[in-house]
C-alpha cells in the first residue's frame, strides 16, 4: 500500500472489524481506497494504531466513554488504566504551495531540453531570509515570577522566489532567453542571476558543461523556527480540544504520527526548535493532557532491513503516577504495530507514482540452467501481456556469462534449445508481503522435445 503491504491491511480491516461499527469499518476502507487522491497517510495510522491496542487491551472507537475521540483504552488486566486519545498524522504537504521550488526546477527542466540542453549541466539555487530567521525565546511575565514563562515567536524561513504564476514574467523571460543563447562551453562563469531584494526574489542558475548530474539548492524552510506556528503545535492544539470534548475524567493523551514531515527527521540547529522542544511547551500550555505519543517511520540503510517505527512519548509534569502506568500499554501496544515496508515519504511517493493502488513487488529474479525464480506477479503481467517480453528481457533478463551460450536469445528459449521442460513449480506465499517468489525447475533432455537416445 504505502507504509504497510497491503495484504497487512486487509487483515487489520478484518481484525478491526470486532471492534468497530461497521459504519466506522466502511470509513476505513473507503480512506484507504482514496489515499493515492488525498495524498495522506492517515487513514493507515488510525486503522494500525487501533489495531495494535485492541491487542492489549478494550478498544472502542469514537462510542462510549472516547466520545467523538479516535480511541478508549482500558487495560484487560486492570480496568482503571485507561485512558483516552486521538490520531492524528501531519506531513510537509501544502509547504510547497508557498514555495514552489520543485515546480520551478522542473521547469527550468523542460525548458532547457526545450532548447536542445542536457539538464543536468544546470545548477539552480534559490536564497531565502538567512540574516533574518531566528527561533524564538522565553521570557519570564515578570521578574518575581519562576513558573509561568511566555514565549516570542522567531522568524519563519522563507525561500525568495516568485510564486509560479510569476515564472515567465521574473526569470523565463527575454533575458533567460538571451543567457542560453549566449551559453557558452568556453566561458569560465555561466551564470543566470534574478535579483530583485524589494520583491524578495535572489535566484540563481548556472550552467557547467562538466556537470555529470543536475543539481539544485535551496534554504530549508520546513524546519520549526516558531514555537506554536508550526505543523506539530497547531496540530496538538486541534487534537486537544477534540479529546477534552469527550468528557473523560481520566487521562487524555494525542498520538502524533508521521505522515512524511521533515523536523521528525532533521537535527535542530541555532534557528530552529527540535520537536521535544514544542511538544513540551504544548504540554505546559495545556495541563489537561497527559501525554502525547510519537510514531516516526526511520528508514533503515539496508534494503533488506525494514524501515523501524519509533515511539517516543511524552508526559505532563502534572501526570499522577496512578495514571502514568497506562503508559506501559501505549509502549506495549507499539511493540504490536506491523512492520513498516515503507518510510513515510517513499509512502506518499508511492501514492503519486503510476500504480498507488497496487503494492510493491519484490523485485526476485534470478537464474541458473537449471531453474529460476522471480515474482509471481512479474510473471503474471508477462503472462497477460501487459509486460511485453522484450520489456521483460530489458529489465529482468541479466544473465550471468556462465549460463550464456552462443547464439543466445533468452533464457526460456534456450532451455527449450536444450531440450529442458518445466518439471517443478513451487510458490512461496507470503502473508506480510504484497508479492510471492515462484521458482520453476527445468530438467532434460526431455524426449518429448529431443533426440532419442541410448540410456544405459
């Protein structure tokens, strides 16, 4: 699917459905069906997260003492710890409407190919308010006052660029025009500069010959540089006041999990604040939730390793160790939570590729004389046309040189050429994943394809 296989999801759909109305369990699916159009990966979360403490514990979904919330939790082994929470999931989506950067590397991309230029000899950088961002700081009402401190607000990252209806006018205009026509293979500096410091625009394109990749540069405006203007706080606040809704008179807590959002993943510097920073200041600022819960999907390096979701959970100070012992079941409940195929932003890339819908194959090919083994589902689209066999052999047919014969054309039509049949077809079923490995076992010479011949 996304962050789960898809077969994962169907069988938490299943298992959820003792749980939930099956009005809530039709919302699910209709979510799940819809993410590759709403581009998130909530829906995902909340049927994982609910899953996962329905082992550990009652569940109940937005009924009962949850109310409107997402989640009631009580303990099988000891009723009074429970408590109550919402999901929610926040990503970068929407930062790139302000700054549309990858829009304007693609087009500059189109334009140069336009002209008959390789892209990748092209360098675009984009500055922003560096002098200017600052994190903000705290500040004490009054000088007598030790607890209550206030905070002021830094200074938000900026990219200064045009926004997309202004490309044409400020940067591809007759003067870009005249740059690539003056390009020069020669000339040591091939520089293309917009700068205007009154409209904010200081951008910047270069062209080097030499550059074997296209590049491109710009400030990192997704950090946190505000304290509560931020994606984590103003969605913590939402949160906040749904499950103060609900009326609980137990604990109340937010699960924040991660939908493809920068700052889960970036270390925080001078200008900006880390994410313990703003959780910690929502909680003070809000003394009727006792914790908030992280889920973040971190990428493992080994492609063979799955990607590993980390929970970190923080508590209200003024927390009552009685309810801190619920703690324990969110921890538990974690543990519980199917593995991650996916990080979160290869996740939403998948729901914009050509194939949201269908989840990933397991790319198995390999080959000996006497057998091979690939996926089911590659040989089910060569089966049914909808992978030609010279697109099959393009992609998968890499023989190693030891099974290579002259006059070589592919690997089935060789074996034929041998005189080998199938003999053998074996499948490896997976329920976690969304493909199964096929190895069919070839032995001959077969009679019924070859010479006869004397066997003593």
């Amino acid at each position: 699917m996304a962050i789960f296989s898809r077969r994962i999801l169907q069988r938490l759909l299943d298992e959820n459905g003792a749980l939930l109305s099956k009005k809530h369990l039709r919302k699910h699916v209709d979510d799940l069906n819809r993410m590759h159009e709403t581009l998130t990966l909530a829906p995902e979360w909340e049927v994982a997260v609910l899953n996962a403490f329905s082992k550990v514990g009652k569940v109940l979904h937005e009924s009962g003492p949850a109310g409107t919330s997402d989640l009631y939790f009580e303990s099988r082994s000891a009723p009074k710890e429970r408590f109550v929470a919402d999901i929610t999931t926040i990503s970068d989506q929407g930062f790139d409407k302000k700054h549309a950067f990858d829009e304007l590397d693609n087009e500059l991309r189109r334009r140069v190919e336009e002209r008959g230029f390789n892209p990748n000899h092209f360098h675009l950088d984009v500055q922003g308010n560096h002098p200017e961002i600052r994190r903000g700081h705290y500040y004490k009402e009054r000088a007598d006052e030790d607890e209550r401190l206030l905070y002021k607000g830094g200074v938000k990252a900026e990219l200064h660029m045009p926004a997309s209806a202004r490309f044409q006018k400020e940067i591809f205009n007759e003067r870009w025009e005249q740059f690539l026509n003056n390009i020069s293979s020669s000339a040591p500096h091939n520089v293309f500069r917009v700068y205007k410091p009154q409209d904010r625009i200081n951008i910047s394109i270069s062209f080097a010959p030499g550059q074997r990749y296209g590049s491109s540069t710009h400030l990192s405006y997704k950090q946190i540089n505000h304290l509560t203007e931020n994606r984590v706080y103003e969605a913590l606040a939402d949160k906040a006041d749904q499950v103060c809704r609900s009326g609980f008179d137990g604990p109340l807590g937010i699960i924040l999990c991660d939908g493809g959002y920068s700052p889960f993943h970036a270390t925080a510097h001078f200008s900006t604040h880390p994410i313990r920073e703003v959780i910690s200041y929502f909680l003070r600022n809000n003394p009727a939730i006792g914790f908030v819960a992280t889920l973040v999907i971190k990428l493992n390096s080994y492609p063979r390793i799955p990607s590993e979701i980390k929970p970190m959970i923080y508590v209200n100070g003024n927390m009552s160790d009685d309810s801190a012992a619920v703690l324990e079941h969110v921890y538990d409940a974690v543990d519980r939570l199917p593995e991650a195929e996916s990080d979160a932003f290869n996740a939403v890339n998948h729901l914009k590729g050509g194939n949201p819908q269908e989840g990933n194959k397991n790319g198995e090919f390999s080959m000996s004389s006497n057998e091979i083994t690939i996926s089911a589902r590659t040989l089910m689209e060569l089966l049914s046309g909808r992978l030609t066999f010279q697109e099959f052999s393009d992609r998968y047919d890499s023989i190693p040189l030891g099974c290579r014969t002259p006059g070589y054309t592919n690997f089935f039509d060789m074996r034929l050429k041998e005189g080998k049949l199938i003999s053998d077809i074996q499948i490896e079923k997976s329920t976690t994943k969304d493909d199964d490995v096929i190895t069919i076992k070839l032995r001959g010479p077969d009679p019924a394809i070859s010479s006869f011949v004397v066997n003593q």
